[in-house]
C-alpha cells in the first residue's frame, strides 16, 4: 500500500469515496459478528486493526518511550523536567 498501513484515518478519501467510513463499517460488523469470516479473514491478511484507536494510541506511547530512552541515555536519569521537549515533543 502507498501509506503503509490499514488505519485510515477519521475523513480520509481514497479515489473520491470515504475510505475512512467503509473501514468504520468493517469494524462494526467485526463487533456485532455480523462480518462473513473470509471478509474478516481478508482483512487481518492485509494487516487491518480492528481497534484503530489503540493501534494509533500505541505507537504514539512506543514513540514517547523510546524519547524517553533516549533522554535517559543523554543524561542518565528519568527525572523530566516541566517543559523539557525531546525532538521537539513535551516529555
């Protein structure tokens, strides 16, 4: 795929039709077991999330921990203070 991933974002439109909308839907049908099995199956197949927030909420923490890593090997501590800003980021 051109991004990468299978987490559309909130309002993004792919060849003119609510990408974003259609993939609401999947999970939806996922929830209710409304969604036919070789769909669902398809789907996993090609990396979708069924929990888009969490996969997005997960990777933003994997980031700020791995600043914090960073910042912990620079100055050899966790004690962040108030308005520090590691690559431009609020630790």
């Amino acid at each position: 795929t051109e991004k990468g991933h299978c987490n559309a974002p909130t309002n993004h439109v792919e060849q003119g039709r609510a990408l974003w909308k259609w993939v609401q839907t999947q999970r939806k049908e996922k929830r209710r077991g409304t969604l036919e099995q070789s769909r669902a199956d398809r789907l996993e197949q090609a990396g979708f999330l069924w929990n888009g927030t969490k996969a997005s909420s997960d990777k933003k923490w994997d980031a700020m921990f791995a600043l914090l890593l960073q910042f912990k090997t620079e100055k050899g501590h966790c004690d962040v203070r108030r308005n520090h800003t590691e690559q431009g980021r609020a630790l």
